[in-house]
C-alpha cells in the first residue's frame, strides 16, 4: 500500500494541472450542492422555529366595544398557557408594519382604517397544538372576534416549501454525484493515458490490475476530497460576506440566525467527495484489463 | 501436438517471490527451463491470408544456457519471445515454461508468470520521468518486498550493470546504453528464471552492442538463463554459444562458427562434440563427409 501511495503521490504532482482542472470543476458542483444544503438546512431550521412558536393574532371586529376588548386581554392573561398577551391598536399596527417594511413611501399612504386592532398572544412552546386549537376555538367564538390566525398556514406553507427544497436539493445531489463520476472517471482516463509508459513497464515487470489501478484510484479519492473541501471553502466564505451585509434583515424577517452547515454536514460533504472520487476513479479504469 | 486442459491457471510454485523454481535439487536441475512443443503461430493479415510466423516449433531451453536467437528480420524472432511472457498466444502447441503449459494460461496469471522472467527490449522501455532507482525498483514493488529490501536490491543491480550512483538520476536524462542498462537491472533484479532480450543491442552502436552482450554474458555467468535474439552477426561471433536460427517458421539448432544464414545448414556428422543436439530434424540439415 505504501508504494501505491508514492505511486499516487508521484502521479499527482506529474499532473498536477490536470488535477487542479478536475478539482475546480468537482468545486463548482460541489459549491451548488452545498448552498442547496444550506438552504434546506436553514428552512428547516426555521420550520422548526415557527413551530415551536405558539403563536396567534386575534383581529377584532371594527368598532368592538373597549369593555369587551378589555375583558378578552384579561382572561387570557389568567390562562396558564399563554405567556405574553399584546394589544395592538390599529394605529399601532401600521406603525409595525410601516417600521417592518423599512419606511416604505408607498405603506405610509395606506389609511389607519385598513389596519385592524389586534391582540397578539405567544403561547408556551411546550403546549400541544391540540389546546391551542381548543384556545382559537373559543376565542373565535367571542362577539368582539373577527378572525384568529395561528400561522399554522405559514408553516404549513413553510413546510411544503420545505420538502419540495428538500427534493430538489436530491435531485441536484444525483445530477452532482453523476457529473463528479463523469469528470474523475474522465480525469483518471486521460492522466492513464498520459502514463501510458508506466502502465506499459508495470505490465511487463507482472503488475495486477489491483497494483496497476490502486494508485489512480487513490489520486482520484484525492482529488474528489479536495474538491468538496474547496467548496466548502468557498460557500464558507460567500455565506459571511452575505451574511455580514444582509443579517440584521434576514433574523428581522425571518426571526432566526441563518447559519452555516453543522461541522458533521461538512465532513459528510468531504468524505462524499473523497467516495464519489474513488467511485469515479474505479469505474472510469474499468475497462483496463489488457495485459 | 495440442494440449487437451483448458485454459488453467498458472500454478502455485510459480507464485510472486518464486523466482527461480529450479534452483536448488537434482531432480529441479533436470528440467528444461523451457520447452516449445509443436507451436504453432499464424497471424491473418488484412488481405485474409495467413502468414504461418512459425510452423511446429520443438525447442528446449536448459537450465543456465545462454542461447541466441537469429534469422533475418521478420523471421519470428520477437513472436518467439512473446509467446513467453505471454503477449502473444499459440494457435496450436505447448510452451511449458519450469514444466508448466503457460500458452494455457488465463489473463490472471499471466502477471506471475511475469514476475519469474525479465525481459529487456530493444527500444528500453524504461519511464522517463522516474529515477534509475524507481525504474529498477518497481520489478520488486509488484512482489510486495519491503522498502529497505528493495532499496537494498535496486542498488546491487545498479552496481552489476555498471550504474553504481546514479540511481537518484532520471532515466530520461541517461544515453541509449545506459538506459539500456537500466533496463537490465529491472529485469534481473528480480532473480527471474530465464531473461529474454529481444534484439536488446538493436538501437545502440557496435561498440556499445559489445559491451551489453557482455553485461548479458556477466549475468549469465552468475547462474542466468539468457535467450539473446538478434540479427546482428557479430555478437553471434563473440563467443561460442547455442544459436537458434530462425527461418520461414521453423528453428534450427545449430553451433556457432557456421554460416548460419547460408541456404543449408551442414553439420559436420563424424564430430559428436561439435554437433548440436538433435532437437529437431529440419528438412534443410545436409550431413557432410
């Protein structure tokens, strides 16, 4: 094995600019697979997020009585349930939406009439969704109620989002996996090619496939491992830079720190690349069998 | 004469790191280090015909002869050889090489055959962009030894073949004869049964083509069997060896100091010692007085 490795060794640094050709274009898939993770990663963690979040707005009817609003606020502050109770008014409301937007020209012309009053109630994560269902329920009922939100069609919407990011995120995966075994195989063909002579003398001295083979296959494995850990790099480096500039924005909207892959997802990714490499490596030598 | 077996594989005592099965043990001595019987090669060309490169060849090679062979180009030399080491197959006959049938051979065990011979070209084939050393050392990495037997081995087979230093030194950089010499080292570094040199003196000067036969006459005087095949008349003259001549498909065995290319081959019949041995019976032998 270890002259394989100096075998492997010497063959890389030989072809040193047909490797590095090889490992920018596995790079380049690899960077879009890796932001196609990143994404999924990020959406479910907000998925997450949302869910736990207990959540509801409840929008009064235009011209409810005070007393009423009042006594509505009051009960579901005695509710154990409920953690924080807010009443909005609809000046109130366009001032958060008018703030949210950035002071955008075209929200300020909307009138105060357009927003209606609310109460905003944030439940306790550790309540089932049944008894927030069982509190909508009631409130829905009240008089002064003109309809509760509990953003369960945002996160369900967030949700179906989610999976059809995550089946994309296979589908670019598989064309990925396809293409790394395309341009290795093909690497590996051309740098075995370019060596002819050294198969040659191997051949003649009583080489085996397994001895003649080991060492392409291991500069392949290589060469994938190194691909995937430069896109890493790279998305590494996009995502600060985009995260520096957009951060403060991106948590206000989406009430999360987007993060960067887990340290185990990047691993996964390297030793991904050094499998698909090797995979690519082997199959694109297949055909070597002529002694 | 067609050997019945199917393709089998090569047996286990010709495995890697045996290099030299006969050695040692009277019964081993015995044995013909090669033995061609009633092979048969024809090539079809791109007319359809048949071009028969050798027609029923009976030969045996002893243990620790150095024997040539010669005919004029196209006569069959190289093919003989490869069908040796196994680049070319029979169409008909055995080749049993330490006893064994390896025209049977299957593509598997055609590497451990390789491993007992060592086999220098006439064109090097040594890689370039490797050192003497790596050149010389990779015969012993494809056996598996270990680093500091093989570093040990390439530098006593740089030394024998006059290359003492030079081992860090890139083959592409050496002349055609140390090249050549490179190529030597590779393959008897190994210890191999037999050597075949196929016209390995064919692109160097006379007075280097002197100087390699007699790197080859060194090896073989420390127990090597050579077969030396070559069109060059005057290293035939050099020393008195066993001369296979090759013409039109057939060899003849003949000694040294004949006019080996001459249309009939005459043996002098009242002189057992002179005489060769009586492999074959080739209709062009006259007897003479």
């Amino acid at each position: 094995m270890s002259g394989s490795i100096e075998r492997a060794k010497r063959g890389l640094v030989a072809e040193w600019r047909l490797h590095a050709l090889s490992v920018v274009s596995l790079a380049v898939a690899f960077v879009c697979l890796g932001a196609a993770l990143l994404v999924v990663f990020n959406l479910h963690a907000l998925k997450d997020r949302w869910g736990r979040t207990g959540r509801a707005s409840v929008y009064l009817k235009d011209g409810a009585p005070p007393a009423q609003v009042e006594a509505i606020v009051s009960a579901l502050k005695n509710i154990p349930e409920v953690k924080e109770v807010r009443y909005l008014s609809p000046a109130d409301a366009r001032a958060v939406v008018f703030g949210q937007s950035g002071g955008d020209p075209t929200l300020k012309a909307v009138p105060q009439e357009a927003f209606p009053a609310s109460i905003e109630i944030d439940v306790a994560p550790e309540v089932p969704e049944s008894e927030v269902q069982s509190i909508v329920g009631k409130l829905s009922a009240l008089p002064a109620v003109e309809g509760v939100e509990t953003y369960g069609t945002w996160t369900a919407r967030l949700a179906s989002v989610l999976q059809g990011g995550t089946m994309a995120a296979a589908a670019l995966a598989a064309i990925v996996f396809g293409a790394v075994l395309a341009v290795v195989g093909s690497t590996m063909r051309l740098a075995l090619t370019r060596r002819r002579a050294e198969v040659e003398v191997m051949r003649l001295v009583g080489a085996s496939n397994a001895f003649v083979k080991t060492p392409y296959v291991l500069e392949s494995t290589i060469q994938g491992a190194i691909g995937a850990t430069a896109a890493v790099a790279v998305l590494a480096l996009l995502f600060f830079l985009v995260k520096s500039r957009l951060d403060a924005d991106l948590t206000g909207l989406f009430g999360l720190d987007p993060m960067f892959l887990p340290p185990l997802a990047v691993l996964g990714l390297v030793a991904t690349g050094g499998l698909l490499g090797a995979m690519g490596g082997a199959l694109g030598l297949r055909r070597l069998t002529a002694v | 004469m067609v050997g019945s077996s199917a393709r089998a594989p090569l047996q286990p005592f010709l495995r890697a790191g045996s290099r030299d099965p006969l050695r040692g043990g009277d019964a081993a001595n015995k044995k013909p280090v090669l033995v061609f019987d009633g092979v048969q090669k024809v090539y079809r060309q791109s007319s359809g015909a048949d071009m028969h490169v050798l027609r029923g060849v009976d030969l045996e090679i002893e243990r620790n002869e150095f024997v040539f062979v010669t005919g004029p180009s196209g006569a069959g030399k190289s093919t003989l050889l490869k069908l040796v080491y196994r680049s070319e197959t029979v169409d008909d006959g055995r080749i049993l090489f330490c006893g064994r049938d390896i025209a049977r051979l299957t593509d598997d065990s055609i590497p451990f055959l390789r491993r007992n011979l060592g086999i220098v070209f006439q064109d090097f084939k040594v890689v370039p962009t490797w050192t003497v050393a790596q050149n010389v050392a990779i015969t012993l990495e494809v056996i598996g030894l270990s680093t500091r037997l093989i570093r040990q081995r390439v530098a006593v087979a740089i030394e024998r073949v006059g290359l003492a230093g030079r081992g860090g030194d890139r083959a592409g950089v050496l002349s055609g004869g140390e090249q050549q010499r490179v190529a030597i080292a590779r393959a008897i570094v190994g210890e191999p049964a037999l050597v075949l040199a196929d016209e390995p003196t064919g692109n160097l000067d006379p007075a280097l083509a002197i100087d390699i036969l007699g790197l080859f006459e060194e090896i073989h005087a420390q127990g090597t069997t050579v077969m030396f095949a070559t069109h060059d008349r005057t290293l035939l003259d050099v020393r008195p060896r066993r001369i296979l001549v090759l013409d039109e498909g057939r060899v003849t065995d003949v000694a040294t100091g004949l006019d080996h290319f001459s249309d009939d081959i005459a043996i002098d019949a009242e002189d057992e010692t002179s005489a060769p041995r009586a492999i074959v019976a080739p209709t062009r032998l006259r007897r003479v007085g």
